[in-house]
C-alpha cells in the first residue's frame, strides 16, 4: 500500500505506482488497435450528451475511447496510447488525473471510466474532474462497488477500492457534483477461475497475456455486453457490481 501520511517516502511512492502503471499501459497499448467509441453501450448515451460546439475531455482512455475522438481532448499516461490518439485527429496531452493541465471550465463534456478507483488520491480526483468542467457541464464517471464484493479481479486490475454508494455519493456531492441518471455497468468475467488464469498469464507471460486480452477476450466483452439501461437518479445497488453515473457541476458554484 502507498502510505498516506506527507513526505518524502509518499512522494517517492507515488512515482512507483506511476511508474509501474505506465510500464504497463505502454506495454498493453503498443501492442493493441483503437476500438472505435460506436462499439461500446455506452455510444447511444455520449450522442445524446454531444455539445454542438462545447468542448469535451477524456481522461485516461488508453486505446478504449468512449468519446468520439477527432477533436476531443484526451488525457493519458501512455506516450504509445496518445500517439495512436493523435493520429486519428484527437488532441492529447501527457497527465494525470490528479492534476490535469487546463484551465477551470474547460469543459462542456467530462469522462472519466474507470479511473477513480484506480487512484490512492479518489478526492484529488474528483476535485480535479469537476474543476475543469464548466458549470452545468456533464460528467460519466464509473466505480465498482461494495468492498464486501472485491475479488481477485480488483487485483488484476489494479484497483486501490470498491465504493459503497452512500460513501460515493456524498464524495461526488462535495465535489459539486449531482447524479441525474445511473446505470449497471462493467465487463468483470463472472468466473473467478477465469480471472485467476489471467493473472498467472500476466504474471509470466506478460506480452502473451496482453496479445490475448487485446484479440480475444476484449471482443468477446465487447459482443456480449448488455444495453446500457439509464435510471433517473441513483439506482438501487444491491448486487450490482459497478455503476456508471451521469452527474452534473452544480451551476451554482463557480471554480475557485
């Protein structure tokens, strides 16, 4: 665990996971395709919240865009993801989602997929998401959920927690953020015997694993993921494994 008391050793921490994180983003990345925005559930709800002219950012979407990605603003730690971005007409820029490097209100259109989970710093996060969106300005945030469901898969994929949605939902709202509409989301394998299998392959045969994750077992999530079904509000969460949330910047608060 990252320690979470000031210092030096937290400084120096930190820069490991960053580290190991982009080694093994770039090494995943180098060697996969764009997956077009149109392939995934989550298409018919990013046209409905399309700004005609806004502006709209991504954070962190490696080679798995939900946006579409001529003109959008992309933010990522994979120099190999961002190039591949770039060449397909997004705009891009190196970062992190703890300090991202725009201007407040940037943004009409803010996505954030499965990031803040990720992150030891979730509030810095959160922060930062709804610094850069402009007031009234769409958020797509997803988490998994409930610390009482975490498997190996959180594991695998490197997450820092499961969140239980009251501890969510009054986190979003101290960031100025409100939900309007959720929905059950996520691609977790159901078998943990799958997942198990997965990590010895990442664990030893690392290039394998991730040439077979790239053309197998991604468009095999891919053609089997259900219809993304919205509810107003919050949904009720028993059982459900992660959530997408579509919130909204409170308009009434302007970034300091």
């Amino acid at each position: 665990m990252i320690p979470t008391q000031p210092g030096l050793s937290q400084t120096r921490s930190e820069r490991r996971l960053i580290d190991n994180n982009r080694s093994f983003y770039d090494l995943l990345w180098s060697g996969a395709s764009i997956i077009e925005p149109q392939r995934f559930n989550t298409w018919p709800l990013v046209q409905s919240l399309l700004p005609g002219s806004g502006r709209r950012l991504e954070v962190a979407p490696g080679l798995r865009p939900r946006l579409p990605i001529e003109n959008t603003q992309f933010v990522d730690i994979s120099a190999p993801a961002l190039a591949k971005l770039r060449g397909r007409g997004a705009r891009v820029v190196r970062g992190q989602v703890n300090s991202l490097p725009f201007a407040d209100g940037t943004f009409d259109l803010v996505c954030a997929f499965d990031i803040v989970e990720h992150v030891d710093d979730d509030d810095g996060a959160l922060a930062e998401l709804a610094r850069v969106a402009k007031a009234g300005a769409a958020l797509l945030i997803s988490a998994p959920l409930h610390a009482s469901l975490w498997t190996l898969f959180d594991e695998f994929v490197g997450h820092r927690r499961r969140y239980d949605p009251p501890d969510l939902l009054s986190k979003l709202a101290r960031h100025h953020l409100s939900v309007e509409h959720s929905a059950v989301f996520g691609m977790q394998p159901r078998s943990s015997r799958l997942v198990e299998i997965g990590m010895w392959w990442l664990l030893h045969h690392r290039e394998m694993a991730m040439w077979w994750y790239n053309r197998a077992f991604m468009q095999l999530g891919l053609r089997f993921q259900k219809e993304l079904r919205l509810t107003p509000g919050m949904i009720a969460t028993d059982h459900v494994d992660e959530i997408l949330l579509l919130c909204r910047r409170d308009a009434s608060v302007i970034s300091s």
